[in-house]
C-alpha cells in the first residue's frame, strides 16, 4: 500500500487514518477544539521516527522506569532493518526475492518467518475464495502500479499472466521451506509485511518493559495501554475521498490489551483513466482492478498479521461478500461504501461485539 504522512507537529493527541491509504496526523485542532481532543501536553511520552519499507514509521511510548531511548530507537531501526532484509519486494537480495528469482520447482530455504506469513495468507485465500492471493505480483506489474504507469493489458496478455497466479501453486514444506510448484511463480508479501512488522516492533518495546505504546508504520498500527494521565489512546479514521481530510471515526483503545487497526482502501492508489477509475487493489480470480462501491475497510483484531492480510481480502470481496466472510470468520471490520456522494457505514458482528472499545 502507499502511504502518505502528512507534516509532523507537535506531540500526538490524536492519529488519524485515512482509509484506504492511512496518514497519520499528530498535530492539535486539525479538526476538532483542542477541547474535544486530548491537550498536546504530555512531555513524558517519549517519541521517535524514521523511513523504513518504503513509508515512515512514527513511535510513542512512555514508562514508570527509566529507559535507555536510544537503545530503543535503535533496537527499533535494526529490527525493520532485518525484516526488510526478508520481506521487502523492493530489494533484489531480500529473502523473498531469491525466491522469486529461482525459477525452479524445488524446496527452498525462506525462513519460519515467511512460512509463517503464506501460512496466515493460505487460510486468508480460502476464506475470501481466492480473492486475496500473495502470488499477485505479475498482476501488479502487469497493471503498472509497480511504476505507476497504468497499463491496461489486452484479454490475451491478461490471461497469460492469469497463469502464473496462484495460492494453490504455491507449497509450504515445512517451517522454513516453501516450493513453488510452478518455476515462475512469483510471492508479494506486501499485503501482509506491514501488519507483520507492526507486531514484531510492539513485541520488542514489550521484551524491553515497555507496555504503554503506539506502534505506526506507514498508517497501520497497534496500541497497548494508555497515556500518562491515563487517558486512552485514540485513534481516528478520516474520511475515503480523494482530497479530503475530515474525521469519519474517532476509535478509543482499549487500555487492557494489545489492539492493532488495519485499514485499507481503493482511492490512495489509483489511475483515473478515460472516466474510469483504476484501484490498486487487484481482484486475483479476474486479475482485474476491483470495480464495487466498497472503498475502505478497517480490521480491528488482537494480531496485527491476520488484520493486515484481512482488510485486504475484504476490501477485494467487495461489500456483500465481504460481510458474509468477516461474519464467517468472526473478524471484527468496519466497511464504508461509496454511493455517488454518500458514504455508507456498516459493520460486522463481531465488531458490534467488541468490547473495551468505542467507534464513533
């Protein structure tokens, strides 16, 4: 996914997602009084940022206990460093990428972390009917989001690179091998990467005593606890209109538990072409952009892998469809749907059964 991050203010009352490609605002009265958000004085809350998988990173924790912040921040940047060194589909010696370049059908060595990813990606693919696929990569290329050139391919070239797409293709061997059963097979990890790193970052401040914290990587997050004056985190969803920067949903944190917010959605990322609107997100049973009214999904769930890979199956589905798999699936999401100029709320059961937190 894109992710633009607007200028940096002061301390962070308030974040703000966009939905379908998050910013995050940390400045007061962008939106509201200063009244209705929390007051930008908390100096105890310590803050610290960086680029990393081709967005930017923002963290804010705070403790009781004395802590080393620049042990933190590095510790922090060595750890995307690594994942980035796995994951990153950007970088020709990545783990993934050698993959992807040997074109040949035996096992190969990824790494349990990877394993562990197309495995949460497998279950993701079934129960979105392979909607959402991590073998999309030709797809994308094809379209020229890579190089943000649109391209729209004829029906014979489409369905050529159709061939090379496919979960079912694609076998987990044990906890660190996989095997393509097709040479050219590529893997994308970007849908799912983001998620993943947001939960390796929050488990590391933890194994360091830190248990009040905001994690942010290029919009999608996780919080744990409160802030200082024992106020909760919150958390705000702007609105899914090209240009737009007005709130849609202010979310309250719980402050018992780890919670990540992963929102995904079609507008960040797009061509407009000849009146036809081109999404990023890619439909892999067609290969086609996505072309329903849904615009912006928002998975809220204790594990920020299974959220990433999530709001984008469920932004794939479409509305309908989406709902009965979140229902299914007992994954508490947010849908808004784009009606000429009406935005359209609704929301899963298990959201509507989601407790210690508001949405409104």
């Amino acid at each position: 996914m894109t992710i633009k991050i607007l200028q940096k203010m002061n301390p962070v009352p308030l974040l703000r997602i966009r939905a379908g490609g998050p910013r995050l605002f940390t400045g007061c009265g962008l939106i509201f009084s200063i009244s209705l958000l929390l007051a930008c004085t908390e100096p105890t809350v310590q803050k610290f940022e960086g680029a990393a998988q081709g967005t930017t990173y923002h963290i804010s924790y705070w403790s009781k206990l004395p802590m080393d912040g620049k042990d933190i921040e590095t510790s922090v940047k060595n750890e995307l460093d690594a994942i980035d060194k796995t994951l990153s589909n950007y970088r020709p010696d990545s783990v993934i990428e050698l993959f992807n370049s040997a074109e040949n059908t035996e096992s190969q060595v990824v790494g349990n972390e990877i394993v562990s990813l197309v495995r949460v990606a497998q279950v993701v693919h079934k129960a979105s009917q392979g909607c959402y696929d991590l073998t999309f990569k030709p797809l994308f290329e094809l379209w020229g989001f890579r190089k943000d050139e649109l391209a729209i391919p004829n029906d014979q070239t489409l369905l050529k690179t159709l061939s090379q797409i496919g979960m079912d293709k694609l076998e987990v061997v044990d906890d660190t091998h996989l095997r393509k059963k097709q040479a050219d097979l590529k893997v994308d990890l970007s849908s799912i990467a983001q998620g993943y790193s947001v939960g390796k970052i929050s488990k590391l401040l933890e194994q360091k005593g830190i248990s009040d914290y905001l994690v942010e990587i290029g919009g999608e997050l996780q919080t744990r606890g409160q802030k200082p004056n024992s106020e909760a985190w919150r958390i705000a969803l702007e609105k899914p209109l090209p240009g737009e920067q007005r709130m849609q949903k202010v979310i309250t944190m719980p402050k018992d538990s780890p919670l990540s917010i992963m929102t995904a959605g079609t507008y960040n990322h797009y061509f407009d072409f000849q009146g036809q609107r081109y999404s990023h997100i890619l439909d892999a049973r067609t290969g086609r952009p996505i072309s329903h009214d849904l615009v912006s999904v928002t998975v809220i769930h204790d594990d920020p892998t299974i959220a990433d890979a999530w709001d984008t199956a469920l932004l794939c589905l479409g509305q309908s469809e989406g709902m009965k798999a979140a229902n299914t699936a007992k994954i508490p999401a947010f849908f808004i749907q784009q009606q000429g100029d009406k935005l359209i709320e609704s929301r899963s059961d298990a959201l509507n059964a989601l407790t210690g937190i508001t949405l409104n």
